[in-house]
C-alpha cells in the first residue's frame, strides 16, 4: 500500500537558519513526489513537485527537495527561513500509473520560524 | 482564473444533524475531490469524480456521508447524522487528468466542521 512518513511532527527554527522538513515514501508503485503548504485557515498551496528528470527540484519562496530513490526520500530544503515561512508543510505522493489520481499525504510538519 | 471555491467556510453542528457543503471546481476540471483533514492528520481522500461519475469512494463512511456531482461540475458532500469525529476540515479539490504529473491540482480553502 502507498504510505508516505514524515519523520518530524514538529520543526523549531531560528529566522535565516537553514531547514530540512524530512520525508520518506513508499517504493511499492512508481510515483509522482508533492510538497505542499498550507497557512492557518488556508487550503493547501503547491511548492513544488518531482515528476521526472532531475533530481533536484526547485520551489517557490525559495524551498528545494531532492528526490533520493535509493533513500525513498523527498526530503525539502530552505537555506534560510523567514518568520512568513511558519506554516504547515505536506509530503504527498501520487501513483505514476494513476492518471488523475489521488494524493497521498503524511501526517504533516509544523514549521516554527522563530525571530 | 478563478480558484476552487467552496462554501460555507466554517459550520457548527451538534451530532446527529446533518450537514452539507458545496464545491465549484476550476472551470474545466473533470476531477473533482473531496478530502477529510481531521487536526493533526494530512488530508485523507474521501471521494473521486470524474465528470459526474465516481472513480473512488473506498474511504468514504457509506452508511453516513454522501456525494454528487450533477452535471459533471459543482459538488456537494453531505453527512447525515453527524458524529464527533467527523470535526474535521473538508477540502475539494480539482484537476485535469493529461497535463502533467500533478494535473493542475488545485485544492480550494475547505470548510472547517465542529460537531459538538
């Protein structure tokens, strides 16, 4: 079955201290890889998605993941974080083979930026 | 363009009612999805239209919750009777299969639920 985990609920984070937001799919289907963002009271907003190529991925608001297939990782990256960057962040992933098919999301990190 | 929207924005019921909320896709989405995002927890997909037919329904609560899609556009997610654990926020969601890998998916800003 699909499953992705991400491995901290929690991420503390001093202002223009670099951050990894950790995450681990599952190897069982070929997938497509989503990060996304979601502020308090808002819907989710896409950072950025691994579809195919390269194997790392430039976002928006300047985040970055690398897709590690040895790894089952997805991990996102940022070098230096802003106060406007706390939110909540989403792993997801989507089966290849599935055209039009559903996200599969894990339990979410909640990213504190501190000043 | 115009996003997902989704109506009403919040709604507090008492268990054992019922509850209806409504969702107008992008224009030209022939996905469309609910998600259930209980506090705490990613979204987790409920149901699955394309056009006005249902793809997947296999998490969603049968005996309580329900959904439409008429005419292959706007949709409504009905629970009847409410529990305590269906507080929760509903997200819809839209897309349009064939244009890439995340098929111009497009979540709207949900409708947060409180039975109490």
């Amino acid at each position: 079955a699909q499953s992705v985990t991400q491995l901290d609920s929690q991420v503390p984070v001093f202002e223009e201290a670099p951050v990894e937001l950790r995450c681990n799919y599952s190897s069982s289907v070929s997938v497509y890889l989503f990060w996304y963002v979601q502020y308090p009271n808002q819907g989710l907003q896409l950072l950025l998605k691994y579809l195919s190529g390269s194997t790392l991925v430039k976002g928006i608001n300047g985040f970055e993941a690398e897709f590690n297939k040895s790894q089952t990782s997805f991990h996102l990256r940022k070098p230096s974080v802003h106060i406007s960057d706390t939110a909540e962040y989403f792993c997801a992933e989507s089966d290849r083979h599935n055209q039009g098919g559903k996200l599969i999301f894990g339990q979410g990190t909640e990213l504190s930026v501190k000043p | 363009e115009a996003g997902v929207a989704q109506s009403p924005r919040y709604k507090i019921i008492e268990k054992r009612q019922s509850v209806a909320f409504w969702c107008n896709p992008i224009s030209g989405h022939a996905t469309l999805y609910w998600y259930q995002q209980i506090l705490g927890q990613g979204p987790k997909l409920l149901i699955q239209f394309q056009n006005n037919g249902v793809v997947d329904d296999s998490q969603l609560p049968k005996d309580r919750f329900s959904a439409e899609r008429l005419k292959g556009v706007d949709s409504t997610l009905k629970i009847q009777p409410a529990k305590l654990e269906d507080s929760a926020v509903y997200l819809c969601a839209s897309s349009a299969p064939g244009q890439g890998g995340d098929y111009g998916y497009t979540f709207g800003s949900g409708t947060r639920l409180t039975v109490v």
